[in-house]
C-alpha cells in the first residue's frame, strides 16, 4: 500500500534563510510525486511533481524538491524564504498504475506541514 | 475561467438533517474528487468519479453520498448529519492522467450541531 509521511508538523524560518518541507514516501512500484500549498480559507494549489527523470525538479514561486530514491523522500525546498511562504504545504504520492490495481491508482496526502517564516 | 466552483461556501446543520454539496468544473476533466480535511489528519478521500456516471468509494465513504449525473457536476449528499462530520470539505478534479496535478476548489465549511 502506498503512504506518504510529512514528520514536522510545523517548520519556522527567518525571512532570507533556506526552507526545508520534508517528505518521505512509500510505494510498490515507481511513484508519481506532488506538493501542493493551501493558503488560508482556499483550496490546495499544485507547486511541482516529480514523474520521471532529473532528480530536481523547479516549480512555481521559486520552489524545487529534490527526489532521493534511496531514501524515499522528496523534500521541498526554496533557496531564500519570504514572508509570503507562510502557509501548510502538503507532500501526496501516486503508485504507478498496474493491472492488480485496475489501471487507476488514487493519489495519497501527507497531514501537511505548516510553513512560518518569520520577518 | 471558473476552474472548480464548490457551493455552498458555509453552511451549519442540525444533527440528522440532510444536505447536498455541489462541485461544478469547467475544464472538461475526467476524474473528480470529494475530500475532506480536518486539523492534523491531512486530505481524506470520501469518493471519487473516473467518468460520468460513476462513482467509487475513497477512505472514508460513510455517511456520504454522491452522483455524477453530468460530467462537470459532482454532487456530495449527506442523508443525516452527524457532529463528526464536521469538516472542510473540498472538491478536485483531474485530467485523465495519473501525471496531471489536481485543481481544487476552495472549500465548504461544514459545522454540524
């Protein structure tokens, strides 16, 4: 069974500094990687995936996650946090569809970390 | 461009009374979703639809119900409410790709008494 696993509940950084979202991940097969970001009393928003190839992968608001296969994680990260990033950041992972699943595998979401960056 | 509209935005019910949820896409996407997020336990997945008119069972079906008459409705029921289904609740949709992000609405709060 597929599952995903976001360990901090919350991470606090100072505006400037490097951001870290951890997430680790598990999967049968190849997995199909998302974060999405929920900013206050809105739906979730789609920041980047990993499906195949280079290991970093850039998404929007100058965001990119970095894919470990051996260690099964797929952290988020951005060079130089802004205030504006405070919000809960969600990891989700896909399995690869396959027979035994009927072609259609649903996508999984961590709990979510909540993100504060502090001015 | 609507993207998904969920509505109501807000809604209280009495224990035992019945609502439907609407979610209504303009993007001609297959896959449709009914979540639910509650503080500390993430997004759960209360059912979905691959196509018009069908429906499948997510994590946590009970006390729900749903129809995809039309492609771009997907409608959430619940027959009698109960406090513990007290929630967010979101709806999102998908193209017909297990590569493709999906786009969410932005919520029902759901407060029942």
């Amino acid at each position: 069974a597929q599952s995903v696993a976001q360990p901090e509940d919350q991470v606090n950084v100072a505006e400037g500094n490097p951001l870290t979202v951890k997430c680790t991940y598990s999967v049968s097969g190849n997995p199909y990687l998302f974060w999405y970001v929920q900013y206050p009393n809105r739906g979730l928003q789609f920041l980047l995936k990993y499906i195949t190839g280079d290991n970093l992968v850039k998404g929007s608001y100058g965001f990119e996650a970095e894919f470990n296969k051996s260690q099964t994680s797929f952290h988020l990260k951005k060079p130089s946090a802004l205030v504006s990033d405070s919000a809960l950041y969600f990891c989700a992972v896909r399995d690869l569809p396959t027979l035994f699943s009927g072609g259609y595998n649903k996508l999984i979401f961590g709990a979510g970390t909540r993100l504060a960056v502090h001015p | 461009n609507a993207g998904v509209t969920q509505t109501p935005k807000f809604r209280v019910l009495k224990t035992g009374q019945s609502m439907t949820l609407l979610c209504a896409q303009d993007m001609n996407h297959e896959y449709m979703y009914w979540y639910r997020q509650d503080p500390g336990m993430g997004l759960r997945l209360i059912h979905y639809s691959v196509g018009e008119g069908t429906t499948a069972k997510g994590e946590v079906p009970d006390g729900y119900n749903v129809s995809r008459l039309k492609k771009q409705n997907f409608l959430l029921g619940l027959e009698s409410a109960a406090p513990s289904q007290t929630s967010v609740y979101f709806c999102a949709t998908e193209a017909y790709s297990e590569r493709s992000p999906l786009h969410f609405g932005n919520g029902t709060r759901l407060t029942v008494t």
